[in-house]
C-alpha cells in the first residue's frame, strides 16, 4: 500500500501536478495517505492464530493503533473475546507517538 502511494505521486508528478519543490515542501501526511488503498487510520488492530507480528498488513494505517493479540483462530473468536478486546482497548490511553 505503502508503494502503490508513492507509485500513485510519481504518476501524478510526472503528468504535472506536482512538482519537485511541491513534494518537499507542500506534501503533507494526509495528502500522501489519501493516495494510500486504504486511506484511513486504524484505532484497534485485533491480531488472530498467535502471530505476534502485523505481516505488512496496512503498516502505515496502524502506525499509532493499539493492538491486541490473541491465540485464538478467527472462527474460535467468541463475543467474549470481542468484549474483552473493546474493554482492553477503552482502558489504554492514546498518546498518538507523544
């Protein structure tokens, strides 16, 4: 996702839109992750099976999520352990990279 971003502002560059000095200056992180195939921040990531890693799965839009891992398959998760998550997560504090 991270690529195709980048791919979509050379694109977008070399048809004129932008400029080299536009880039340095004037590009900002919502306009890079607007060109992003999901262009949306995360809040929560709920990792299933026991992998404790993320597997380049949307890294740019977790960058300030919480994540919760479990050892549980998907198809194991009950309501439960949705609950649980929701109340793991409502008790963190959100610092944003502060």
């Amino acid at each position: 996702a991270i690529l195709q971003a980048a791919r979509r502002l050379v694109t977008e560059a070399r048809e004129g839109r932008w400029n080299e000095r536009d880039v340095e200056v004037d590009l900002t992180e919502a306009e890079f992750e607007s060109r992003l195939s999901y262009p949306v921040s995360v809040d929560l990531v709920i990792r299933t099976s026991g992998e404790l890693r993320l597997s380049n799965f949307l890294l740019w839009q977790t960058a300030y999520a919480e994540l919760i891992f479990l050892n549980k398959l998907w198809p194991e998760i009950s309501r439960e352990d949705w609950d649980l998550c929701l109340e793991d997560y409502a008790s963190r504090k959100r610092r944003f990279g502060e």
